[in-house]
C-alpha cells in the first residue's frame, strides 16, 4: 500500500533555525523573538461587521501540503483496512475466521473515521460564530503564528498540539483555520461525543474522529487507531488536531501527556515514511472558563454530567453571561526531525519490515516522552496570564476566613498584584494585560467566584437555593472548597512562570540550606515528587535548576556564586510569595503521604480511598491543623498515586476476577499495595 | 562556463552512443556474413596482432624502459593494438576533469552551450535548452566564471621520496617507470568532488613518489616482492575513475609511495568459445575489452557508466556493476576465476569450474578488496555472444510512485530488460535541456504535438511526470515480445510508451551529469521514502550552509533486484557566494548519507567504500565483520605494503 502515499520531496524549508536556536527558544523560552509575536488580533471584530451567512459561504480555498493527493474519506478507509499492518494483525487474531476479524476492524473504522465535509464545515462555522460573538468579547490570534502555520501546512504533514482547558475549544482551531483559509483539521475526540445525537454527526462531518476511552489489551482496536492516525500523517491529506494532554484539564492546569496517541503521530517519521512532521503547539488561554463551577464540583467528586445533546442545550444558559477574552496563540511550528537529532537512531527499523507490528525501543519510548512534555511546556510558555490568574494567586495566600468572612483589602490586592505583574515580567511570562481599568474590570467578570464591596474583596459561596437548613461543618467545608479550587483552577493558569523558582525557594525554605549541592539535589527530589503536578521536561533537571536560580537572581532575590546561594534581604518577599504558592502542595502530598503511613491497611481500593482522604482532610480543615482545600480534588489525590506508584512507593495489583466480582465492578481489580518502607524513605527527606 | 561544479565543463559523454554505432555494425556482418567470412575476419585479426607483436615497442620516453614480457610469449594473444590509454594519459585526457582533453561543453560565442570534439553523438552539437535551465535551476549565468588552472604547474609538485635500494632493483628489472610530476599527479587522485576541485585550483596535496608500469603477471610478481623487501607501500591504479578516495594517498604515508598502474596490462590472452570465457589481463579498460571481443563477436555485457576508463581490476576490486546486470549480471556473476599477487604470494583458484563449495569463496575477499590486499593481475571472464538486436525504449509515468511500482512489478515478475531505469521529474527536465537543436520544423512540431499529448490529453503534470529508460537485447523475436510485456506491466501504473529516442537520450544522460553521485541499495519498499526523504535532505542541507540557490537534488533508480533496487541520488548547486563550497559540498554529501543509512540504505552499491565511506563500515558491517575483514589483512599483508588504507 505504502506506494500510492508517498510524495515526492519538497523544495525548500521553513526551519533554517539550527538546533541550538531551537533549543532556546523552545525550552528557556525566548525573550527577543518573542516580542514580535505578541501582536494580537481580534477576529470577533471582523465577524461583527459582516453577516453570519456570507462568512459561512465565504469562498474556502486552502494551499494543502504539496504532495498530498486529494484523497476522500473512503479512499483512506480503504488505505487502511488494506494495509499490510492491518493484515499482519488481522492474521494474528485467532480464534476467530479472518473474514470475522476483518469485518470487526471494519465495523471499529466506521465508528471512528471522520467525514470532513466542507458543507457541515460551514454550518460548523455559522454556528461557532454565531456562539463566540455571544460569549466572548473577543478572540484573539496571533497572525504571526497562522501565517508560519500557513507555510508549515505547505511543506510537511502537520499536527495541531492545543491545550484543552474547555469544550469551547474543540472547534475554535477549526473555525479560525477556515477563517483564515488554511485547510481544515481533523480532530481527534473522545467517543461520547460521537453517541451525541445529531451533534456528534455534525462533529463527524466538520473533521472530529472518535477515540474509545480505556482501550486497554484491545490489539485490534489499537492497530485501526494507530494505522488511522499514521495513514492521515503519512498521506497529510488534512493536518491532524490532538490534544497532547488526553482530555480537558480540570484544574486548568497543564496535564502530564499521554503518549499513544503522540507515538503514533511521530511513527511515520522514525520511520522514514515521511521526511519531517511539523508539530505546532497551540495555547489557549480564557480569561474566564465557560465551565469553572462545573469543573469544581467535578473535581470534589460530583460526576460530570453525560455529554448529550439535551444537556448541551441545557447548557445553552451559559451563553447569557459575559466569559471576557479568548486568546490563542499558535506557536512557532517545530519540526520534529531537528527535535529527534541525535536523540535518536532511525536504522533500528532497518532489519524488520516496517509494516511489521513492533515495539518501539526505549530510545524511542524516551524520545517520544520527550517530545511530549516539550510541547505541553511550550503551550505553557504561549499562554497568557490574565491579571485575574495573579490575583488568584494572591487572594489564596490569605487566610480562609478572612476571605470567607471579612474580606481582603481592595487596595492592598491591588497593590500586590501590580507588584506580582512586576514579578512575572522578570520571569519572562508572557501577560495579557489590557490598559485601562483591568483589575476591577476582571474582578466584575468573575462576579461568580468573588465580590467587591466597600473597599473589600471576599469569597462567593454558593448556598444552594433548594434547602434551607443550616449546612453542617463538613457541607460548610465542601461549600467553601467548591470556591476555593474555582479560585484554585485561575491560579493555576499562572503557575508554570513560577513553579522552577518556586520549587528552588521551597527548597531554600526547607533545607536553610546556601550549598547549591545541597539545594540542586533537593530541587531534584521535589522535582522528582512533583513531575505528576508539574510538567518538567524529562532530563532536564539541571537545566531547570539554572533557569530557577538565573530568574530569582534576576529578580533581585538571591545572590549566586559559584557555589552558594545567599538569600537577600530585599528578596524575601519574592521567596515567602513562592515558597506560599506552593505550599499547598507540599501539605496535599504530605497528608495524603501521612495518612498511607499511618493507615495500617497494605492494600486498599482506589475507591476507598479517595473518600478517606477526604474525610481525613475535612477533619484536619474543621479542626484547624490544615490551611488548604485543594486535598479535597480529587485530581490532587490521583497525581499523588501517580506519583508513589512512579516512584515505586505504591504499586497496583490486579486481583482475578472471580473472587472480587462482588466488588464495586467500576473499580475492581485496582488494587493498591503500599511499600511502606519506600514511604517512610520520602517522608524522611521530605522532612529534613 | 562553470560556476556550477565542474563535472560539466568535464565530461562522461555519450559513450552509449559510440557503442551503439558499433554494435549496429556489427550486427550487419552477423546477418549477412557465412562461416567461412567469419573465418577469415579471425584469421586477418590474428595476422594483424602478430604484426603488431613485431612492432612493438616504438614510444619509449626517457627514464622509460620498455620490457618485453617474456613469460607471456607462449600464450596466444587476440587483441588488437588500437589501445585506448597510453602511459602518459596526459596526452589525451583532462589532467584536472573527467574524460578526454577535446570533449567538453562550453558556452559558444552566442551565448549557447555546445559541446565539443568529434567523439561523442552529442559532440560539435548545439544544446540550446541547457543555458536556460542551468539558469532556472541553479542561478548559474554566464557573468559568473570560475576559471580553472590551466596546466599544471610542476612546481608545486613535492619532490618524490624515492626509496633508492627499491629503485635500483627496480631499474635492473627492466620494468617501465618514471618519477615525472605529471605522471605522479595523473595518478594521485579518482574523481570525486574535492579531488577535482583542488585540481581545478591547483592544490596538490601528498601524490605518489614513482608510478611503475608492469606489462605482465610476472612484472607486478617481482614488483611487489621488491616491495616487499624495501618496505615500499604500493597502490595499485587502474582506471583512475574511483568516487571513494581510494586513490588518495594516504598523508601519514612516510615510506615511498609507488603507483602501480596497471594500464600497460591490457591483453586478452585467450578466449574460450567453448565454455565462453575469456581470460584477460585486469589493466584494460572497458571499452577496448568491449571493442575487442566485439571483434570476435562476443560480449562481457559488463558497461558500468564509466567503462570507458574504468579498468577491469578496479571493477573486481570495488565490486563493480553494470548497466545491464539484468542480463549479465554483476561483476560476482561475471567472474570465473581470479589470479592476486599479494605480499603473501599469488592467489588463484586451481579450476575453473562455474561453482565450489568449497568454504566461503575465496573470490570474496578479493572483490572488494579495493588494493588492499593486493594487484589482481588476470581475470577469467564470463563472456556471451553478441546480441542480434537491441533497442531503446522509454515510458512516462504520471509520478514517481508509479514509476516506482512499474518497477517493483517488473521485478516481480522477473521480465527486467537489459536495462530499466527510472528517472524522476527533475532529470527528466534535465534531459530535456539537453536536447541537442533540432533540424526541422518538422520535428519540433512533432514534440510539440507529444507535449500536448501527455500533457493535455492524457493530464500529466510536467512538473511530476517522470521517465523510465528502458534497453532490450536478445534476438529480435524475444525483444519484440519482452518489449510488449513490460509496456503491458507499465500500462498497470498509468505509463505511456514514449519512444525510443527519449529511451536513448536518457542514458547519454548518464554521462553528462556527473556531480555527486551516491549510489546504493535499497530494500523495496523503502525507495519511495528514500528518495523523497533524502532529496529533501540535501535541499534543507544546502539551504542550512548557505547556498544561495535552491540545489538541483535528483535522483534514478538504476537497477531493479528481486528484493531492492538501486538508486543513485544527484545533487548539484551553485557555490557562488561561498567561501569554501568543497567544505559545503562534503558536508550536504555526509549529511545525505547519513540520510541514507537511517533511512535502511546500504553504504554502497558499486563505488565501494575508499576512504570516503570508512567512516562507516563499522555500523555498516557490524565489529565481527570488521574484525574478520582486518584479520584477513593481517594475514596476507602485515605489513601494510599495500597501503592505500582504504575500506578499513
């Protein structure tokens, strides 16, 4: 099959960067280069002034990528279903005829396969404009980044890489695409939207293909999935949206990537099936986030409601209210042959057919890993942060009660948060800071989560209409933390500029340490502890390290030598900030430590223990011996287990299933062991 | 002109051409002639041989001696005395480019390039094309000249270090030589890039210290045990057409070096009808091989591009292969039987027989050995009878791909002509520029009217399109049916007959580009992926090291095998603007092969590895391998008397 898809050469390249370049302005984040993409503009603005109906039925004349034949979507199926990958795994299913299997892979293709039509593109269009001109005030692009995404699409197969931090943005790439005549992606998306009546068709048909969740030992369906994805970035017939984190970040804060997808994208090119890919990461950022108080309650374990369509048009009160600015930022497309130089060697592909099913070497795993981290810290470097998000920041360093009861001081956030704009300058974070009037203009928009009277700032607290009684501690608790990780999900949003630093004043913090040795090897165990909270580019701990120390140099916090790290007087505020920030993630991860420890239970259930740990915390909250919420969400207790189970503190057995069919059937078989040896050793370093 | 590289001031020309003139001769006296004709054309021959036995020797140079070899005297000897290369190449060749002093291409006084001499179809021809596509491809024009040194200027020659006990044994052997700066630089260089382009400025770096023309077995056995005695490091010289470095001297050389150049062994000494082989001597060269067996109606089949210099040694030592493998094979299947004279002594097989099982082929440590080892002296040849009939033929393809797949198909099915090659779009339009002017309206109305059928009618892009070069050889009969078979297979993958003339324009272009030339094998279903991967990595790399141009990087599949084929890629670009262009040269060269081997190519197909491509044999063949290779040199040569240091 492999000769109807290859394409002849290119002629000339984007990418006359060199790698070095690359690496900086990848990685540290570059100061200059910067600068000049920072030019934003609004593409409501436009929509405004013209009709919906014309915009839908504008002329759509896309430049695709130059080899690529115009290829329909049965002729992809078909490229597919006979592939010679698909046929070696068809072959090795047994137990069933080949006939079976082959209708079976058949049947997982019809449900996935996208239907890219131009005519739902435009409906896709109307609708989406008609929705945005509603919600937002505007959205911003920046044209810099779609006109080298323009000349990208042109030279080699491209993959769209956007954060996802709301089911806003499923089509926000597409709808600017069309805007601006670049062709359509496809989309990958989870399979509940698919079982949307009528929606999920419609999505079908403007590009989204559907991916099962939990495929798990499904050989077949990972080899359909994988050969579809490979097929599309093999052929480039249309660039590929995925979004790198697996699913929307709740907290709204970067995801750990998750890697099948990402292997399968990058495949095609250790394989030498295509010449480069380029990959070009996209950050959006909201200024507020259609669905904060959702989000909350979801993260406190009230389960998310079911994607129907009924529920979208429940939803559809949303659009009554004013959600500010969007901004998506498309960054500088990175090619994946410069990225992989020297990372890895492409002849391990060379003694085995290619069309042969393999397991990619460690070399390759690593790469891929790589790769991924890189481009969820480039979507961080490219999103802006809202003055809200600082102030967030902020108003969760104050005491609860004084949040929740008297209120913080306009005057004294506001001079705070001009000095942490300051701050976040310094550490090169990229801020969207409109001119006149922000801060009670932002604070006015996110009317649903504080208040501003006489001079004060407090916490809105939903009381729920329908019962009247007096809540007890444990609701009151609850109802605080519902607002508290809707404050929480904002500050998120700031948190990359500042983690590195961060974790070097945590680290100065706990160890009163001024040795570099001594503070390196600390930051490298926090780093290590928290690589499930944060994103940290594997194998670049020294890096982050030297970046953490130039940027609270450069703010006037520390003086380095060559071997010491000396506090300054003048920097203890930019310290105790920081080392505050992350606070409350030391005391997550040190309860949820302390309450495995102290258990006595070796092994438990995921499901009981989410609950325990909640109940633990709320006590510890009621009786004042714990300052944070945020052990409450649920996303903070699962990277926790993530994290023990990584640093093989904790591992998962699957128990048979006969003897726990009883069980809750959602969770059965995950079981958690606890080494408790392994958790005294953390808890030991921790406290030094 | 040239400011491009200088491969095309130089050139490989049309030496298909000169051939096929040949060849349609002789085919004329095969259908009119009888036995007894036959007979007397031998028998004349064989006269005129003896005849030139009596004259010979009459050129002698100072510091020459002239030597007779008496050990061969008994041996009948069928070859005639029009011999192609004399000791001092010199006199008829390009000391500093490829090919003969009166052939090459130039700019005429209206601004068109022509190419010159009367050897070649192509030669005294006007090619009005080519000025503007050197133009559109590379921004080469004609206020931007690169002259090149015009002679060689003896003193920047180093003096010879002669090892004076050698030399003086050497002398009482009678064998010629000469330690003349001319004849040391002829023989200190092959024909890559960098070695032209020092030339060209003329840089002359370490050359040999002596160069020795042995006229027989016997000569290069005393050589080389005089070697051997004075620690004198040989490099046997063949052809000179090596693209490996393999000539280079090595500059960590200390010892004398001694060119032996094996021109002077040019005899086939006997022919074999019965079980069709020829023994003969491995200095000549291809052509006159060709020529002279063509006298006794026979074949070898063996035309590597270069044929017309190459020299059948240097064919054995680099495993070299031929246009038409398909029908003859590679020079593995060629040969029958080997003589080496290594430090060690000689190595021969003691039959002839066509198979052994016998271990691993001894054979195979010498092909390839690429003089390390030793001199191959006397080659047993496979040889075949003249085909009656031959033609050309050519098919255009809407894209490589199917141009790709037409091949895979005809391997498949095993029906390869002679010669199948497919080119892609940017030699096509190469090709098209080299069309010589044409004489009569008549027929540029005729190519305009394909043009428009291809094009128009059929809907091909001219910028995708791409041709496949096809010969067929065999008795009329078979070829006209073989030729409607693959037409048949190529109809399956949308290609169009497009004549015999494109057929045959296609391999005189072979001669005419002669920039990089990377060849390889490649498994199958990687050629696609290869070709474009690294036809884009050479434009990226060339774009990366400044070139101001966008390089011509093109390529062709040259030879189909049932499991993989072999592409040579082309690239070539204008250097104007940089200051060290060889520097930019070897870099996109490096980087491209680098390409290639990540891409599951293989390090070489014919050139061999030289010095060039040491770098990577390890990876290549894997440290065993290596180990085993060493080995092998340990034991025959220990002490490096064969020093070139290539390969290992």
């Amino acid at each position: 099959m492999l000769w109807s898809y290859c394409h002849s050469g290119t002629r000339k390249s984007l990418f006359n960067i060199n790698t070095r370049e690359l690496s900086e302005v990848v990685v540290i984040g570059s100061t200059a280069s910067l600068k000049d993409e920072e030019e934003f503009t609004d593409i409501l603005e436009e929509r405004r002034c013209t009709t919906d109906l014309g915009y839908a039925l504008r002329t759509f004349n896309p430049q695709p990528y130059k080899g690529a034949p115009s290829s329909s979507t049965s002729d992809l199926k078909k490229a597919v279903l006979e592939s010679q990958y698909l046929r070696y795994i068809i072959a090795l299913e047994t137990g069933s005829s080949v006939e079976k299997v082959r209708q079976e892979a058949r049947g997982i293709l019809e449900e996935m396969s996208h239907n890219l039509q131009l005519g739902f593109i435009r409906l896709m269009a109307y609708t989406v404009n008609k929705v945005f001109k509603r919600l937002f005030r505007s959205i911003y692009v920046n044209m810099e980044g779609l006109n080298m995404l323009q000349q990208a699409i042109q030279e080699s197969p491209v993959i769209l890489m956007p954060n996802h931090r709301s089911y806003v943005d499923f089509l926000i790439v597409s709808f600017i695409l069309f805007t601006y005549d670049i062709p359509i992606p496809v989309i990958a998306a989870g399979i509940p939207l698919a079982s949307m009546k009528v929606v999920g068709e419609i999505l079908r048909r403007s590009g989204a293909f559907f991916i099962r969740r939990a495929i798990g030992s499904d050989k077949l369906y990972w080899a359909v999935l994988s050969e579809y994805v490979r097929t599309i970035v093999r052929t480039g017939c249309a660039p590929l949206e995925f979004y790198v984190e697996g699913f929307r970040s709740r907290t709204l804060k970067s995801v750990v990537p998750k890697l099948g997808m990402m292997d399968m994208v990058l495949e095609p090119y250790f394989k030498g099936e295509v010449f480069d890919i380029t990959l070009v990461p996209i950050s959006i950022s909201y200024d507020r986030v259609v669905e904060e108080s959702l989000l909350a309650l979801e993260l406190l374990g009230v389960p998310k409601p079911k994607e129907s369509t009924t529920g979208l048009f429940k939803a559809s009160r949303v659009l009554q209210e004013d959600y500010g600015c969007m901004h998506v930022n498309f960054g500088r497309p990175l090619s994946v042959r410069q990225l992989c130089e020297g990372k890895i060697n492409r002849s391990e592909y060379n003694l085995i057919p290619r069309d042969l099913p393999q397991r990619p070497s460690t070399e390759i795993q690593d790469c891929v890993n790589w790769v991924a981290h890189l481009i969820v810290r480039t979507q961080e470097e490219g999103s802006l942060i809202s003055p809200w998000s600082l102030m967030a920041c902020l108003l969760l360093q104050a005491p609860i009660t004084t949040l929740t009861e008297e209120g913080l001081q306009w005057h004294g956030l506001t001079e705070k948060t001009l000095w942490l704009r300051k701050l976040v300058l310094d550490f090169r974070g990229r801020l969207n800071w409109p001119d006149s009037d922000v801060m009670s203009s932002t604070v006015a928009l996110h009317h649903s989560i504080v208040h501003h009277k006489a001079g004060r700032v407090c916490l809105v607290q939903d009381g729920d209409p329908a019962s009247q009684d007096p809540l007890s501690p444990e609701e009151g608790v609850m109802r605080t933390a519902a607002a508290v990780l809707m404050l929480v999900s904002y500050r998120n949003q700031a948190l990359h500029v500042f983690v590195r630093p961060g974790i070097l004043a945590t680290a100065i913090h706990i160890t009163k340490s001024t040795q570099k040795d001594e503070l390196f090897s600390f930051f490298c165990f926090l780093r290590d502890v928290f690589a499930n909270e944060f994103i940290f580019i594997p194998g670049r701990a020294s890096q982050d390290f030297d970046e953490a120390c130039s940027l609270l140099q450069k703010c006037g916090a520390v003086h380095m030598s060559e071997q010491e790290v000396t506090v300054l007087e003048t920097g203890l505020e930019v310290l105790s900030f920081l080392q505050k920030l992350l606070q409350p993630f030391l005391d997550s991860y040190q309860l949820i430590f302390r309450y495995l420890c102290e258990n006595g239970a070796h092994v438990f259930t995921e499901k009981q223990f989410l609950p325990a740990v909640q109940n633990l915390a709320t006590k510890l909250i009621l009786s004042g011996d714990l300052h944070t919420f945020e052990v409450l969400s649920s996303d903070t207790q699962k990277n926790v287990l993530s994290a023990l189970r990584r640093l093989e503190a904790v591992t998962k057995l699957r128990v048979n299933n006969n003897i726990l069919s009883i069980a809750d059937p959602y969770f059965f078989g995950k079981y958690i062991a606890i080494d408790v040896l392994l958790m005294t050793e953390i808890m030991n370093k921790r406290a030094l | 002109m040239c400011h491009t590289f200088p491969a095309l001031t130089s050139d490989r020309s049309s030496r298909i051409c000169s051939l096929l003139y040949k060849h349609g001769s002789s085919m004329a006296s095969n259908s009119s002639g009888s036995d007894s004709s036959d007979r007397q054309r031998i028998a004349q021959q064989r006269l005129s041989v003896i005849a030139g036995h009596l004259q010979r020797p009459v050129e002698g140079n100072s510091g020459i001696l002239a030597a007779e070899c008496k050990a061969q005297g008994d041996k009948l000897d069928v070859s005639s005395e029009r011999r192609t290369v004399p000791r001092r190449r010199q006199e008829i060749m390009k000391w500093n480019g490829w090919g003969y002093s009166d052939s090459k291409f130039l700019y005429n006084k209206k601004g068109q390039a022509e190419f010159t001499g009367k050897r070649y179809r192509l030669s005294g021809m006007i090619i009005p094309g080519l000025r503007e596509w050197m133009e559109s491809t590379f921004g080469a024009n004609l206020q931007h000249k690169t002259p090149a040194a015009p002679i060689l200027n003896s003193s920047a020659v180093q003096p010879p270090t002669l090892n004076e006990a050698f030399l003086k044994e050497l002398k009482s052997t009678g064998i010629p030589f000469s330690h003349d700066a001319e004849d040391r630089v002829f023989r200190s260089h092959g024909h890559c890039l960098h070695e032209i382009f020092a030339l060209r400025e003329g840089k002359i770096g370490r050359v040999p210290d002596l160069v020795v023309w042995p006229n027989c077995h016997n000569d290069v056995v005393k050589i080389v045990e005089l070697a051997c005695k004075h620690n004198v490091c040989l490099m046997p010289y063949g052809g000179g057409t090596s693209v490996s470095s393999a000539l280079e001297c090595p500059p960590e050389e200390t010892r004398s070096i001694v060119s032996l150049d094996t021109s002077q062994m040019n005899r086939i000494l006997w022919i074999d009808e019965k079980n069709l082989t020829a023994h003969v001597e491995a200095g000549i060269v291809g052509q006159d091989l060709e020529r002279l067996l063509n006298e006794s109606g026979y074949c070898t089949g063996h035309e590597p591009d270069s044929m017309e210099f190459s020299s059948l040694g240097g064919w054995v030592a680099t495993r070299a292969s031929g246009m038409k493998k398909n029908i003859y094979g590679n020079i593995e299947d060629l040969v029958v039987h080997i003589k080496m004279v290594t430090p060690q002594g000689v190595i021969e097989k003691s039959c002839q027989g066509p198979r052994m099982s016998t271990g691993p082929d001894v054979h195979h440590f010498i092909m390839g050995s690429e003089g390390t080892l030793g001199v191959v002296t006397e080659v047993t040849m496979k040889i075949r009878p003249m085909p009656e009939y031959q033609k050309y033929g050519s098919v255009v393809f809407p894209n490589f791909e199917m141009g790709v797949a037409c091949l895979r198909e005809v391997a498949r099915q095993r029906c390869a002509p002679a010669s199948i090659r497919l080119m892609d779009n940017e030699q096509f339009k190469f090709g098209h520029a080299l069309k010589p002017q044409v004489s009569s309206i008549f027929t540029s109305f005729l190519d305009g009217l394909k043009k428009f059928y291809i094009t128009k009618f059929k809907g091909f892009d001219p910028n995708r399109l791409c041709v496949a070069t096809l010969l067929f050889e065999g008795d009329r009969e078979k070829v006209l049916q073989h030729e409607k078979q693959v037409y048949d297979i190529a109809a399956k993958f949308g290609g169009l007959a497009a004549g015999e003339d494109n057929g045959q324009r296609g391999y005189m272009l072979t001669f005419v580009i002669a920039y990089l030339r990377v060849v390889l094998g490649f498994k199958y279903t990687l050629v696609l992926d290869i070709c474009r991967n690294v036809k884009a990595r050479i434009v990226r790399e060339c774009k990366d090291k400044g070139v101001q141009f966008p390089p011509l990087s093109t390529c062709r599949v040259t030879q189909t095998y049932d499991a993989g084929a072999c592409v040579y890629f082309y690239f070539a670009f204008n250097y104007r603007g940089l200051s060290d262009p060889v520097h930019v040269y070897e870099q996109v060269e490096h980087a491209a092969r680098e390409e290639i081997l990540a891409n599951g190519g293989s390090l070489s197909h014919h050139h061999g590895v030289g010095k060039l491509r040491k770098e990577w044999m390890r990876e290549t063949i894997s440290s065993v391998g290596m180990g085993m290779l060493r080995s092998v040199k340990d034991y025959v040569d220990p002490n490096n008397i064969f020093g070139n240091r290539n390969l290992l």
